[in-house]
C-alpha cells in the first residue's frame, strides 16, 4: 500500500433485527473480515454499552471485542471508535492500553472522547457531568495515560483525578499513539491541536470541515507543535459500492476530501453480506484514490 492515504475498516459490534439478533461483527468475523482487513489499514470498535433501537439487542463491550480480534488478525492496527473516558477510571484505560499494546506487538492506538451519550453514562450509575468538565477530564486522562506508559511508578494530582505511584508494567514500546475523537469547535478542536497524534472528525460539510480543520492545526502551533504531525481522519458510513458507478461516485466523493486534507478513512460499511462489493471497492476505488494526480 503506498502514499499516505489510509483506510480503517470499522466493524459493527451491535446485532439487531437486521442482522438476526447476530452482533455484525462475529457475522463479519467468520464470513468478511478474513478477505477484507489484507487490504486495511486499521480496524475500529465503537464503544457503547448498549444499541440505539433496542436494549435488548445485543451490543458486545468494545475492549474485549478489539482484544479478540486482535489475536486473530495480527497484520492491522487497531483503534477504538472512539472510547468515552467516563466509562472506565483512567489508570485502569492506561493499563489496559498498556496491556494491549504489549499484546498487539505495537498495533494499538488510544482512540478516546469526552463522551456523548448522557443515558448510557446513567444507566450503568456513572457521572454525566458537563462537555467542558467532561473535557477537562479528558485532558487529565491523556496526562495520566502518557505518564503510566513512559514512567515507572508515576503520580498526577489533577483537578478531577489523581494517581499516586501507578505502575503500569510493561511500559509500553512504542508508546501508542493517541486518536481523539471530536468536532467542538470551543473545546474539543483545541484539545486535539494540543495534544492527539491523530484526530477522527465528522465530515458533513466543505466549509465546516475546512473551519475545524483550520482549528486544529492553529491550535497545534500555538502549543508549539508542527500541525502535520497529526494525522487526519473521518468517518464514512456508506453501503459498499454495487456497479461501476457507484465505484467512481465513492472515488469522487474520497479524492475530494483527500484534497480537504482528510488522509485516514475510517469505513462504516454497515452489513455487507457478499464479498463482490468488497473486492470491487478494492480493485476500483482504493487505487484510484491512493494514485497521485
């Protein structure tokens, strides 16, 4: 794979009434990803606790979910799309990166957020504090993990956290790298500037994104960093290209957000049931949009 565009593919963990009940990602485990991940980048998990249709269908836990997908596709990296800090203490999200990392043999990156989903912090009894406590919170959790994988025994006494001595062994090597989910334009934006290795925005708009992505990289030099250094990623969910046509509207719409700057896609294909749209996004769409112009 050459150039420096990427592709993620990102694998449903929810089972619903279109899937039989199934979580799509243990369908696309046994039947999809063995012929699509040779020709991915990454592969991503999205962190929820429960569906959006129902409660009762089936939503398996995204760290368990990446950890055994990790074991059976060793060549692709992996992420999470993206992790509410909220929903796990932050010593215990550093140890489990650690862990990951060390497992992975250096595949993983930290994809988190401030998290969104007020009933689903509810339910499970924890706090849902406000979007600018929850990214003063975030900021403190990204100090704690780099602290836990680069010192031995390290302590942090933040406003909202505080560890005292948290080892973390093995340090990680190399320390992963750090994805942070967001579009605010107030807080989140300059956060990823100050301190994510990558960002993973929503791309709905020309001007938005031209705007946001202004603002992230403003907000990397004015923290004295070099804005290319961030790496820049969008979502795409879209169902898998079916003819020639569609192949080249999917190559229109990615070389025109490539030209925006946008050099990691993170693909949500939903749930593709035959392998012939995914060879054809493969073989039509991929080289066209990795071939320089």
């Amino acid at each position: 794979m050459t150039g420096k565009i990427k592709f993620g593919w990102l694998s449903p963990v929810i089972g619903n009434r279109w899937s039989d009940q199934q979580p799509i990602v243990v369908y696309q485990d046994e039947n999809i990803l063995p012929t699509a991940l040779p020709h991915f980048d990454s592969l991503w998990i999205a962190d929820h606790f429960y569906g959006f249709d129902a409660k009762t269908d089936p939503f398996m836990e995204a760290w368990t979910t990446l950890t055994w997908l990790a074991a059976k596709y060793p060549d692709v990296k992996l992420c999470h799309h993206v992790l509410g800090h909220g929903y796990r203490p932050p010593a215990l999200t550093a140890k489990m990166a650690a862990t990951l990392q060390a497992l992975s043999g250096g595949r993983f990156t930290l994809g988190i957020g401030a998290g969104w989903r007020a009933d689903e912090y509810q339910s499970y009894g924890y706090e849902f504090p406000s979007t600018k406590v929850r990214f003063e919170q975030l900021e403190e959790v990204i100090a704690i993990c780099r602290l836990m994988w680069t010192q031995p025994e390290p302590s942090f006494h933040g406003r909202h956290f505080h560890i005292e001595g948290a080892s973390a062994p093995p340090l990680p090597n190399p320390v992963p790298r750090i994805c942070i989910g967001s579009s605010g334009e107030k807080i989140g934006l300059p956060l990823v500037g100050r301190l994510a290795d990558m960002w993973n925005g929503s791309f709905r708009d020309d001007e938005v994104w031209k705007r946001r992505l202004a603002l992230v990289r403003a907000s990397a030099e004015k923290a004295g960093r070099n804005p290319a250094d961030i790496e820049v990623s969008t979502t795409i969910e879209s169902a898998l290209p079916e003819s020639d046509v569609d192949s080249e509207q999917w190559v229109t719409r990615l070389q025109h957000m490539v030209d925006l700057g946008v050099q990691h896609f993170v693909c949500d294909f939903g749930h593709p049931r035959s392998l012939e749209p995914i060879h054809r996004f493969v073989e039509q769409v991929m080289p066209a949009v990795y071939a320089p112009r």
